[in-house]
C-alpha cells in the first residue's frame, strides 16, 4: 500500500504545483514564466488535451503576415494575452512544446515584443514581430499561437506558426480558420504588388534562398524622354503597351498571355532607360529586377512572379548566364542556362508575365533562347540614336539652358555615331564649363567646344569606349 499513497503524493504534489503556476501567472507575476501562462490559459484543460498544429512561411512574406495578424486581432479574435518570447538557447529555434515543457536549466520566458521596420517601398516602414506569442479565445474555445523564426544551420529561412487548440471539432476548426486567413494573405501579397522588386540573399546564403525582399525606386522616365527610332518606338508599343491592354481579348480567343522580349544593341543606347519607362507605364504590373548571379534562385522569382501577376521579370545582361554553350567553360553555367530556359517554359500559357531580356551582345546568345518562339517572341533593337535622336537627347539633357541654333547644330554633327549615355554626359561637362565661364543661361560655342574636346580627344581611345563613342565625325576642335 505503500507505493499507493507515494503515488498519490507526487501526483498531488503535482497537481499543487500546477495550481500555483497558475495563480502566480493568472496574478502576473514578475517572471512571467510562459509553462504557467498556458497552464492557466488552458486551465482546466491540461496539456495532454491538446494538439499542436503548424505552417511554415517564406521569411519574404513577413509584411503580409503581419498585416493579417494585426487585422485578425483587432476585427475578430480577441486577445487574452500576448508577449514576447525569450530562451538562454533560443538560436536552436523555439516551439510550442518547448513553451509547455518546464525547464529550470533553459526556461522560456515573457518579454517585451521586438519588431523589425521593414521596407515595404512606401512612405514609413512596416513594423514586424520577429517572434510572439498569443493567447487567443473565441467562442469559449482558447487555442494559443506561436510565431517564431524557422532556422537551420543557424539561419534564419522562414517564419512558422504553431497553434495549440483542444483537441475538439471546434478546436480543430478554429485552427483551419486561423490557417486559412494566414494563407489568404500570402496569395494576396499586398504588401508587395505593383512594386519593383528583387531578392536579398544572405552574405553566407549556402542554401541557395533568398532571404528577403528589396524595394526599389526607379527613376520617373515620361514617354517623351524615352527617345528611340520611330520603328523601336512602334516595336515597344505593339508588343508592350498595346499587348498589355489586349491579354484579356487574346484570352478569350485562346492565345497565350505571357510574352518574352529581347532589347539589345550597343551599350548606353537606352535599354534600362526603356526598362525603367516601361515599369511605371505598366498599371498594377509587379516588376522583378534578376541580376545575372542570382539567376540560382530563379526559381523563387518565377514563384513571386506567379503569385504578383501581372508582372514584369528583367534579366539585364543576359548572355552572362545565356551564352551560347559552345562558348560555355563549365557544367555549373550550362546549368544556370537550362534553369533560365525550364522556367520559361514551364509558365502557363495563361500566365500574364512579360519578359524583358537585355543584352550588348546578341551574336553570343544561346540559339535555344534567342531563336525560339515562346521564349523569346520580339527582338527590339537599341541602335544608336540617328541625327533627329542626337538633337531631342541634346534638349532632353540640357533644360535649363539656351543652345542656339548654331552650337546646337555643331553639336548633333559632332556626335554622330555616340550613344544616348554619351550625350548625356557630354551636355554635363557642357553645363560644367558654361558654369565656370559666365553661367548666364546661354551655350557659347566655346563650352561645346571644350567639352567636345575633353570627351573626344582628350581621353584617347579608351576613353571614347568607355563612354560609348565611335571614332570622332570630325578630328578637328574649332576654336
């Protein structure tokens, strides 16, 4: 009878101890020990009545799931209470099970909540909670959640919910809900569409993910800065603009809404300057910026790329990862080559993705990409800009200032066979030497000539490669 009332003993002793957690935690007591807020949360439901449910998150959606949270709470569930969370170990990842557990060595404790201002491309950041624990009620049903990062090998590489709820239909349907609403929000991804983005990868990224997501703001290029030959012009308005506005026509008559375009020709001639009129001129469009190095993660663009449609996925430099595989030196870049390739193909006929492909180099690309329709459908050239182009870019770049007609015309006929970036930076070092003459507003024949002759002359050769000239039409400088 003996080992009778021992075991009586220990479990009263037990129960005794549980009921104190819970007074000291229903009394909020300083330590706020996070085993005795469940217990009293829960009471008298114990542990063993409970089952833990979870969903993992990419950690790029966090401004989504916060927003959902923050809605959640404020408008449907209410909030019994919430904190943040804290273990000695907590780098080893934290879990619900780890919060019921007691632990004297390891405790997991309440603590103030921390937040992370994310970037989010608008006019102040969104907060976001890197970790915290809610004890939720509704309906009389009580259900606890955890938010708390997903690691491995020590880094960070997701965001996971955990939910603990009675073992009940009503348990159980309070999760899906709370699911469900999560999951919503990840579809939605309002945080994110309509904006130009790319990628962040960890400095030590061995994995292969992208950690996160940046924001861009691309300069505003107007439809009449963008200064092409009237048969670009044409080419991007029929297979950009006016495509665009017809997917929905081309749906109904069973044609594909997605489309790849390759823009090449010299450098400087104004393909990102295209790019980036083109990213504003697009309404609703979300536009992913892919630099040639993170073409590995490719996989996770083409995700984002489905999920914000319609979108617009720029790959700059293209035949750094599409080069033609004879030219190739090693199996990784054949690799990156045939993922480029799968992922265009593997897109939906009804996806409403543009492609846009930029290169200098069109003779180096791989025949498979570039002469094959449903992967590339346009070539648009970028040549350099004709007499009329050289005169608009020389207005365009110089604003502020009057050119007459003379130096004007001195200038487009000094300037054939340079590029639009040429110009550009001419008509500054044009501005820089008015500036030290006299800065009354009007262009002498003296700041062209002196800019001509720094950019032309001056530097030799690799000066004039540099900034994207041919040889000089004229060899002479007119005093």
């Amino acid at each position: 009878m003996e080992w009778i009332y021992a075991a009586v003993g220990v479990a009263l002793g037990v129960a005794g101890t549980r009921f104190l957690a819970w007074r000291r935690a229903r009394g909020q007591a300083a330590s706020r020990y996070i085993p005795a807020l469940l217990a009293w949360h829960f009471h008298p439901l114990s542990f063993d009545k409970l089952v833990i449910s979870q969903r993992q998150f990419p950690y790029r959606m966090r401004a989504d799931l916060q927003r959902v949270i923050e809605k959640l709470f404020a408008d449907e569930i209410r909030v019994v209470d919430f904190c943040g969370l804290r273990r000695e170990y907590g780098h080893e990842g934290l879990t619900l099970a780890d919060c019921i557990v007691e632990n004297q060595h390891n405790p997991t404790t309440a603590v103030p909540p921390e937040y992370e201002e994310l970037d989010i491309g608008e006019e102040r950041p969104l907060r976001v909670l890197t970790s915290g624990l809610w004890l939720l009620e509704q309906d009389g049903v009580r259900i606890a959640m955890l938010l708390a990062p997903v690691t491995r090998y020590g880094r960070v590489t997701g965001m996971q919910f955990q939910l603990a709820a009675p073992g009940t239909s009503a348990g159980a349907g309070f999760v899906e809900h709370l699911f469900q609403r999560l999951q919503e929000s990840v579809h939605t991804a309002e945080s994110y569409r309509g904006k130009i983005l790319s990628l962040e990868e960890s400095e030590h990224a061995y994995s292969g993910e992208a950690t996160g997501i940046k924001v861009h703001q691309l300069r505003l290029v107007e439809r009449e800065q963008v200064i092409l030959p009237q048969a670009t012009l044409s080419l991007l308005d029929r297979n950009v603009i006016q495509f665009v506005r017809q997917r929905e026509q081309l749906a109904r008559f069973g044609q594909p809404t997605k489309k790849g375009l390759l823009f090449y020709g010299p450098p400087g001639t104004g393909k990102t300057h295209t790019i980036h009129y083109l990213a504003r001129a697009l309404p609703a469009h979300t536009t992913l910026l892919i630099a040639a190095e993170q073409v590995a993660i490719l996989g996770e663009y083409m995700t984002l790329a489905r999920l914000l449609q319609p979108s617009i996925v720029v790959i700059e430099d293209v035949d750094l990862i599409a080069r033609d595989r004879a030219e190739m030196s090693s199996a990784c870049e054949e690799v990156l080559l045939n993922k480029l390739l799968n992922e265009m193909d593997g897109l939906k006929q009804d996806a409403d993705i543009l492609f846009l492909l930029t290169t200098n180099r069109p003779e180096a690309l791989e025949a498979a990409l570039a002469s094959r329709p449903g992967r590339i459908d346009q070539a648009i050239e970028f040549p350099l800009p004709d007499e009329d182009g050289r005169r608009k870019l020389i207005e365009l770049y110089c604003p502020r200032a009057q050119v007459a007609t003379a130096e004007l015309d001195e200038l487009v006929r000094r300037t054939e066979g340079v590029s639009a970036a040429f110009i550009k930076e001419l008509m500054r070092r044009v501005i820089q030497y008015h500036i030290e003459a006299n800065g009354d507003g009007q262009i002498s024949r003296s700041d062209v000539d002196h800019a001509l002759d720094e950019m032309l002359f001056r530097g030799g050769t690799l000066n004039l490669k540099l900034l994207g000239a041919s040889q000089p039409a004229s060899e002479e400088v007119e005093g």
